[in-house]
C-alpha cells in the first residue's frame, strides 16, 4: 500500500535505511510502500531545483517494485510537478544499487570525488520525462 502525507516518517525511515542523517532530506516530500502496516520502501524527493528534483529510493524488500508503484513513484515529479528531470547519487561501490537505477531507466551521467561524509565517491544518474516509460 503506498503512502502519503507522511514525509517526516518516510523521510527518517529512508535515512536509517542509508545509514544517513534524515534532516539532511529536508525539506521534502516522500512517499512510503508499507505492508502489514510496516515500511518496507520508501522514496524521498528532496534538492527540488527549478526544472529538477533528486529521488533517494530505499527498500528491504523487492516486492514494492511493481508497474503501479512505479508509475506512481515517477507521476508525481513528472506529471504532478511537471518537471523535466529526476537524478539520483549512488555509491560508487553499490553495484546493486546501479543496476537497480539502470533497470528503471535511468541513465549515468557523472562521478563525484569525495561527495559523501566518509569521502566516498558518488555516481550520479538522470532520467528526463521523454526517458520515462512509466508515465
């Protein structure tokens, strides 16, 4: 089931799933995947800049990623916001989570030294509103 209006919950859930300070997602809109009454994925919109917003995704189980979800994790920057763009960082080490941004039709665009607090590196992907196919 998703939820909404409950960007704070989702947002804080998403963090401690990233091991990341949640407080550095706001201010942000967030939309969780719960079942039996629990979290189990969650998508923080965050950095909304003009034309742009950045999506966090985090999940424990890979049973929320379907069609429908889909469409309604990407109708709201694309179709509610009507923006042109939507980019998401990801560790450089996180093959896993790589693939998974491939697969949703993102597209790898940058790398960025020393981007995260430990001094990791970030990867950077982009999907335009044409790209998406669940719109």
């Amino acid at each position: 089931m998703l939820v909404y209006g409950q960007d704070e919950r989702v947002a804080k859930w998403v963090g401690e799933q990233l091991m990341k300070d949640s407080e550095a997602f706001l201010p942000c809109v967030a939309i969780g995947i719960e079942k039996d009454g629990e979290l189990i994925a969650g998508v923080v919109y965050n950095n909304y800049v003009g034309h742009l917003i950045e999506m966090t995704i985090a999940s424990l189980d890979k049973a929320w990623c379907s069609r429908h979800t889909l469409k309604a994790l990407f109708r709201y920057p694309f179709i509610q916001l009507n923006l042109k763009r939507v980019q998401a960082l990801c560790s450089a080490n996180d093959q896993g989570v790589q693939m998974f941004l491939k697969r949703l039709g993102f597209i790898h665009e940058g790398v960025h030294p020393c981007a995260y607090h430990d001094g990791g590196t970030a990867y950077s992907f982009g999907m335009l509103k044409h790209q998406c196919r669940y719109i």
